[in-house]
C-alpha cells in the first residue's frame, strides 16, 4: 500500500500502519494550524532567529488554547 508520506508500506503490520498514518495526520494537522498563523504562513521576517520566534509563539498559543 502507497503511503502519504511517499513510501510502500512493506513488511510492516496493520498496527504499525495504522500508528504511522496516526502521526501523519497528527503532524499533518498541526502544520496546518500553524498555516493559519498569517504570520507563519508567509514567512514575513528576514532572519531566521525571527521566525523562529515566531513559529515558536504560534506553537504555543496553539498549546495553550483551550
């Protein structure tokens, strides 16, 4: 079976494809949220510390939202 990620699943069980594909939409899902972040998404700041800062503050107003 082809993966999302790009890859056959071969030689893996049921259980392991399920947790793989688990953590992919997990993953999946919180990059989009931080897309939402105008900010993040567009990638205004010119250094890389800056936007660091920033994707780390999107982070976290993610993690502390209710």
């Amino acid at each position: 079976m082809f993966t999302a990620s790009g890859g056959w699943d071969v030689g893996r069980s049921c259980s392991e494809i399920g947790h793989v594909r688990r953590v992919e939409c997990l993953v999946e899902r919180c990059i989009n949220a931080l897309k939402a972040s105008g900010a993040v998404a567009t990638r205004y700041d010119k250094r890389a510390y800056v936007f660091h800062g920033t994707v780390t503050l999107a982070a976290l107003c993610l993690w502390i939202r209710p």
